[in-house]
C-alpha cells in the first residue's frame, strides 16, 4: 500500500494535480503467478478479492497479466457497487478472435466489450442503444493498448481513450444503473455464454470520479527514471557480428552510462570503473563490433552479449539511476535447435523430417545420419541441403540414430555437433528424465526396456564426454543388467553435482555390436529432501497414498487433522509450489477438539547433521477464509518429548500465497532433540503449538519439506 500511494503521489505532482484528487477506489493488479498456485485477484486499494478461474498467468504490460482463453475463463469479483462517476482504465491485449467480446462488466449495460473488427465499447451507465464506440481497427490482435473508459451520470458524459489520447466521447440516452453485484473480468454477469473474451488484461483501476485527459495520458505514460524500450528486444538474436543498441532516454535523464559484456554479473555489477564501462554519452545509441567501439574485431559467434543503460543527471542526488540487464545473442555458425531435439525418444519411424536452425551466414547444409556414433562423427561424405530440412523418410525400429549437419558460408565449412534420438522399440524414459534437477542423493536409476534386447550395458560417471566414450574396458562400465532387471544403483551420490549416464542395448544375435545408448544426464540436490509429494499416487491397492505414509487423526479423537483429500486426487494438483502436487492439511479444530496433527515415520533421512545441514525449510499456503489457527512442526526421537516450533506469523493459516519458512535446527537440539536420529516429522495447527487462540477448520497446503546447509 506504501508503495502504491507513493507512484500516485509522484504522478500527481508532475502532472500539477493535487494527490488527494487521486481518488483510486480498487485496484487489481493482476500480476498474480497462477503457475505457482495463485487464485486469488487481490484488489489492493478496495478490497474486493476475485477468484481466479480458468484464467492463467502470462507476461505482461507490467510484471504479470492474466491471460483469458476466450471459452470460460473469469475472474469473479463479488459485492461491487459501482460509483455514480468514474474511471475504468487497463491494459490490454486481445486475440480478436470473435464477433463480440465482454471485456469486464456487472450486468444493466455497466461493461466494456470488443468487437472482432478491434472496436473498443463503452457501456457504463449507458442504456444500450446509445453504447460509444471507437469504430473499426482502434485495437490490433496481439498489441498491448492502454485503456480509460470514463462515465458520468449526471452530466451523462462518456469517453474512451486509447494510448492516453481521447478517441470518442458522447452521452447516454438512458444513464442506467447495474443489476448486478457480481462484477465479471472477461465476461459480463448476465451475457450470453459464446461472448468470453480472450486474450490478456494487465493492471485494472476503478476511480470514483472521471479523470482528465492529463491525468489519463499520464497513467498511459507514466515518467520513468530508467532507460527503455531496447533496440534491440531483451533476448532477440542479431543476425551479424555488430550491433547498432539503442533505447528511449529516461525522463530526467541528461546522459547514459553504457555498459557491454559477455557475462550478465559483469555487467550487472558493473561501476563506471569496471571493464565493461563502455562510455558516458548524450546520444541514445551505441554501435558495437566496430573499430572504435566495444569489440573493434567484431562480435563473436555463438556468443551472448549483456548491455545495461544508467541514467545519469548530476543535479539529482539519487542518480545515477541503475538499468536493467538486456541481453542480445549472436548466432553460432554451426547448426542450431535440432528437431529431433537432441537426446529425443521415440521418434518416427515413418516419414521422419529433421529440421535445425541454419548457422550464422550458412549457404548450404550437409547432413549426415546414421545409427553408428563414431561413423556420423568421423564422416566426410553427406547429403546437399538447400533449406534447412531432411526427409528421413522411414527409419527402422528399436534404434538410437546419430545425426550432425555442416554449415557453409561460401567461405569456409563449419562442421556440426552430434545430435542423437531413437525410435520406437528402443531403450528408454530414463528415471531421473533426462536433465533432471534435484535428484534425490539415493536415487535409483531405471529405464524402460528395449523390444528385443537381451540385457544392457551400464555405463555411469560425471564426465559426459567420457560416459559418451566409454567401452567395457573403461571405468564409466558398471556391468551387465539382465532383461527384466532395467535398473542401477548407483549408491549414495554426490550433492549438488552432475552425473551423466548410458544404457547399451544387447542383442543375443550380435553379442559383440551392442546398440550404443544416448547419454542421459541429471543433477542431484543441493539439500536432503524430507517429502515433496511428488512419489503418492491415487493407487491405494499398490499403497502408494499418501495416507498411507503419512498418519492423520484418523480414528484419533483429539486429532483433527487430515492429511490428503477423501477421494482421489488425493494431493493436490493445482495448488502447488514445485513439482505436480503438494499435500492438503486439513484441520477441524472444533467440538472439543483444540489440535490437529498429521505426522512422517522418517526412514530416510534420519541424521539431520549428516553434510552440515543447519536448515528445515517448508512452504506452506493457506487461504483467506481458514481460521487462524497457529501453525507449528514438531520433530521426535525414538524415545522422548518432541521438540515443537511455532510459526511466528500467528495468521499463517490465512495467507494466501505460498510462503517459506524455515527453522534453525540448533531450536530442536536446543530442547533436547538428538538430530542423528529423528524418528518423526510432525506439522500441525492448535494448541500444541503453545502460542494464539484455538478453535476452527480450513486447508492449508504443504509443500518442498527440505533440509539445508545454513
């Protein structure tokens, strides 16, 4: 709320406006993150929460956006009342996709809505039939504008504005006042059910009162210390081995401090003192790759380059003022982005087209393919590609192929790395996937088998290069796995390191030509891991549920937790913080029950000291409407008090967003816990944890339950 009051004032003070005019009276920012679980549209002026449904979060003008799918995705906005006067502004960017889109609305004509043609009605307090519009073409498909629709009821004034520029004003027949209270984001209470809009909407204000045409052009043009709009786009590929950079001055800007590197903390915490200060200039462009300028012999291919802008006006004590990081790549002037991608499975086998992205200045192509490593790598003779694409046509079953392709400028030939899939029938699904982070440190390695293979080879080490070589007569080989058993061990792994592995298919007919696996990779975790729900699955017959692991106040009567839901899904997989699922609490803290408790039987890891741990760390989510229950971990030893710690936070049970916490394990030692032995892992609300009021129910949800090093 600080923050928000403090944009306000500045902007009403550099548009000559009195702050107290600046009547804001809801504000949805809509920058909620529903990948990681958001459901909740938090009004942060008036109050009015809305429920997320359906719809998903995408970037945005600023910072997030929701996107709608145009279908059945709103947010519902309860207990609206309108003003009598007022100013709806937001950004938008809209798909078009239909003849007539409700943008927002409440029913009774109050509602803004799009035609398919891009024309933009204003139908707040109007009647209808005197609705405002734009005409065709004022928005475009996929272009983010700046909206204020404004009304008035007494003077029966409306306008709209596009870009902070007036586009059409007029007055309502019929002024009318809306019958509903529910106010829609993406649809109208009341409107037919094929008129969802679809496309993005990003930071929605609802003044009391209608705003000028100053006032509107500021919010659509806000002043801004930092440079922007880059030239080129944060993250774009520059076709060229020098670069023209350009970007609009910051609005109190005098001059510019350049920065350029090929390492984003280089740049990032670059001084003008630093290597990568470049110069200070008035001009809004710097050209590098040229003699003169930074990198005189040119960029080099294959290359990252990182640039920062600081908007420097001596006569500011805050200046100068620090610019984001931008980035601009050059491309190698080898072959890029196959498809197949690079390690892909099960490809094909019929009619098989790769494709790549043609190397920096690349002519011609030449392709190479072929089911033998050494044979594709060592290759001379390929086939002549004008575009960059191969037919394949039909390959064969249960094989890994290996595939590279040469790029020629005309001047010289660069020859390609080696890419490799298989097709269907081979060797595969390796568990831990294929780059997989995070890996538990006693994992258990598998993989499918192939069609016909007799047994495989194992090859494993944290050397990719040398596990890609490997031979039976090499320390990567781990021996031979019967069919039947697709699995290795490969004991207690390293923390926080990347291991790479291969599996060769053995065929009984030709004992000696094993087919030669892909490399598959993973890296192992940086913590110990206690649960992080990812292992429970709805098969309670194979006792994979979680309350099967877990114990609950199931039959215990002065036990109100429940861990996991009645029925499956018993996790929950939407609300989640990593991975596909985390794990409903469920606390009924009521009729003389005062605590409820859902606990782990430890089998692994029971040594909370083992590699410097220091650190329990969990995340937690509760909702809004949860009784604030006090939320506490309780940890055990064999025999023993437990030891218990409280949140801190005493309403963490209504916090909507997802949250970590986490504890110094020197405060279980410090009450007597023997921590190279821990026997339970308890989380509970009421009044074991010693500190608030008890009494009430709700769902919390628990998720990434890890020990750190401190």
């Amino acid at each position: 709320m600080c923050k928000q009051l403090t944009c306000l004032i500045v902007l009403g003070l550099a548009i000559g406006i009195s702050p107290t005019q600046a009547q804001l009276v809801h504000y949805w920012k809509l920058d909620e993150n529903t990948a990681a679980g958001a459901s909740v549209a938090a009004d942060s002026v008036g109050g009015l929460n809305g429920a997320i449904q359906g719809a998903t979060s995408a970037p945005g003008k600023s910072s997030n956006a929701l996107s709608f799918d145009g279908t059945d995705d709103v947010v519902t906005i309860d207990n609206f009342v309108p003003p009598p006067q007022g100013t709806i502004v937001f950004w938008i960017n809209p798909a078009l996709a239909k003849n007539k889109e409700r943008i927002l609305g409440a029913g009774g004509d109050y509602e803004v809505w799009l035609r398919g043609n891009g024309e933009l009605k204003n139908e707040l307090f109007d009647g209808g039939s005197s609705t405002i519009g734009t005409g065709p073409g004022a928005l475009n498909a996929d272009e983010w504008n700046h909206v204020a629709t404004t009304y008035d009821s007494t003077t029966t004034t409306v306008e709209i504005y596009l870009d902070g520029e007036l586009s059409v004003a007029g007055t309502a027949e019929v002024p009318s006042t809306p019958t509903q209270t529910t106010l829609l984001l993406g649809h109208r209470a009341g409107a037919a059910a094929g008129e969802h809009y679809g496309g993005l909407l990003d930071d929605l204000r609802i003044y009391d009162r209608v705003l000028s045409e100053a006032e509107i052009n500021a919010l659509a043009n806000p002043l801004s210390t930092n440079a922007r709009d880059p030239i080129l786009p944060d993250g774009a590929i520059n076709e060229d081995t020098w670069v023209n950079l350009s970007w609009t001055a910051g609005d109190f800007a005098v001059s510019h401090d350049v920065y350029i590197g090929d390492n984003f903390d280089d740049v990032n915490n670059a001084t003008n003192e630093s290597e990568t200060f470049r110069s200070n200039q008035t001009t809004t462009f710097y050209m590098a790759g040229f003699p003169g300028y930074a990198y005189p012999d040119g960029l080099v291919p294959g290359t990252t380059y990182y640039w920062r802008i600081d908007e420097v006006n001596d006569t500011d004590p805050n200046s100068p003022w620090k610019g984001p990081v931008w980035s601009f790549s050059i491309p190698p002037k080898t072959a890029y982005n196959p498809n197949p991608a690079d390690g892909a499975e099960f490809v094909g086998p019929e009619n098989v087209t790769m494709s790549w992205t043609p190397g920096l200045r690349a002519k011609l192509h030449t392709v190479y393919l072929g089911d033998d490593y050494d044979e594709v790598i060592n290759a001379t003779v390929g086939i002549p590609a004008g575009s960059a694409t191969y037919n394949a046509g039909t390959l064969d079953q249960e094989k890994v192929y290996y595939w590279r392709v040469d790029e020629s400028d005309g001047i010289a030939t660069y020859k390609g790395h080696i890419w490799g899939f298989t097709t269907p029938g081979a060797a595969g699904a390796p568990q831990p996937a294929n780059g997989a982070v995070d890996v538990e440190h006693t994992r258990i390695l598998s993989w499918t088998p192939a069609d016909n293979a007799n047994s495989y080879q194992v090859y494993f080490g944290t050397d990719k290069d040398a596990v890609k070589n490997a031979t039976p007569d090499s320390q990567e080989y781990k021996g031979i796995k019967a069919r039947g058993s697709e699995s290795y061990d490969p004991g207690k792994l390293d923390w926080d390191t990347n291991y790479y592995w291969r599996v060769d298919a053995v065929y009984n007919a030709d004992l000696d030509n094993p087919v030669k696996g892909l490399v598959w990779s993973f890296a192992t975790a940086d913590f110990l891991l206690i649960d992080d729900f990812e292992s429970y699955t709805d098969n309670d017959a194979a006792g994979e549920a979680i309350w099967q692991t877990w114990i609950d106040g199931l039959d215990v009567a002065d036990n109100g937790g429940q861990v996991g839901y009645l029925f499956p899904p018993y996790c929950e997989p939407t609300i989640v913080h990593g991975g596909l699922q985390s794990v409903p609490l469920l606390y009924v803290n009521e009729v003389g029950v005062t605590n409820s408790e859902v606990a782990l039987m430890l089998t692994s890891p029971r040594d909370w000291t083992a590699e410097g741990v220091g650190e329990l760390s969990l995340w937690f989510r509760g909702d809004s409407t949860n009784a604030a229950e006090p939320l506490y971990v309780a940890i055990s030893n064999a025999t023993g008090a437990a030891a218990v710690i409280a949140c801190d936070d005493l309403n963490a049970a209504q916090v909507s967003t997802w949250t970590q916490w986490i504890i110094l394990l020197q405060a279980f030692a410090d009450q007597g816990i023997n921590l190279t032995n821990v026997d339970k892992f308890a989380i509970g609300l009421g009044t074991k944890a010693g500190v608030g009021v008890s009494g009430g129910s709700g769902t919390m949800y628990i998720d990434d339950i890890r020990l750190y090093r401190p």
